[in-house]
C-alpha cells in the first residue's frame, strides 16, 4: 500500500489514475458550466463526452495539444485528471482557457495546501480566487467508479471544482 499523508492508499496501482466520474457528478456540473464538448483526460472507455483527449482519441497526450474541438473552436472542457499529476493538468487548464482556446472545469482534490492550488486557483493576496477562476466544494465526499465502473470504497478526501472561465483574466 502506498502512503498518502498519514493514511495508507488501499487502490492497486494500476489503478490510482484511472477512477471514473460517476454520472450523477459530470450532470451536476454539465448544468452548471456545459454542455461539456471534450474530456481532457480519458480513453475509449470512460469518456464523458465524444470528443475526448487521451488513449484512443488520437490527441493521446492532453498535455501536450491545444484544448480545442477538433474542428479548432473553443471547446468547454470536463477534465477528471489522473490525480498524481493535477498539477500540470490545472496549470494547462489555466494556460489553454487565458488564451481562449476553451472554458475548463476540473473535479480535483480539495488540496489547499499545495503548489498548483496558489499558483494557479488562489490568490492569497487577495484572498479570493484568481480573476477568471470560480471555486467549489463538494459536500461529502465523492465516490469514484473503479476503471471497470464498479463503485469504489470511500475516498481519503473531499473534492472540488475549479472553473476557468475563457479569456476571462
């Protein structure tokens, strides 16, 4: 098992970057900031929408293309990013919505604490999220589908919703 903070991680490593979104979730948030037109971090089985980025898609590396329909207009993006690299999908996030490439929704965890979240979602001058960035929590806890969409156990921590809205910085 591998420790997370001071609880250990029960998830097989296989799979601790590929829990799914249940459906109820992606609704709740598909009214709020959608309809979504690309998932920015999925495969041919998981994604919520039928464009998608990752395995499959043939935009396989989200990290490394422009966050746009394929057709290149600005897309509205759900992204479930694989947990042990939030950081780098928050920043790109970030990046592809100021250039007006899209609108980005992120389900991440609600890590205060860390880099990405100060640099990217909060401005701790102002004590208030970045100009552009709306904020989130999830009440409870979320309970993830495992890759074969069974329902997994209940999670080490809560969640939340960071929403860049398009060239709105």
């Amino acid at each position: 098992m591998r420790k997370r903070g001071l609880v250990e991680s029960k998830t097989p490593l296989g799979e601790r970057d590929r829990w799914r979104t249940p459906d109820s979730e992606f609704a709740k948030w598909e009214r709020r900031y959608g309809p979504f037109t690309l998932d920015a971090a999925a495969d041919e089985s998981n994604h919520k929408t039928p464009l998608w980025l990752g395995p499959g898609s043939g935009r396989e590396d989200a990290l490394t293309v422009d966050w746009c329909n394929y057709d290149g207009t600005p897309a509205v993006v759900w992204c479930n990013p694989p947990y042990s690299v939030v950081g780098k999908f928050v920043a790109k996030a970030s990046v592809e919505a100021r250039c007006g490439r899209c609108s980005a929704t992120l389900l991440v965890p609600s890590t205060t604490d860390v880099r990405w979240f100060h640099e990217q979602v909060w401005d701790g001058e102002n004590d208030a999220p970045y100009p552009g960035v709306k904020l989130s929590f999830s009440k409870g806890r979320i309970r993830f589908n495992r890759p074969n969409g069974e329902m997994a156990g209940q999670p080490q921590g809560g969640s939340m919703i960071v929403h860049f809205q398009r060239g709105r910085f």
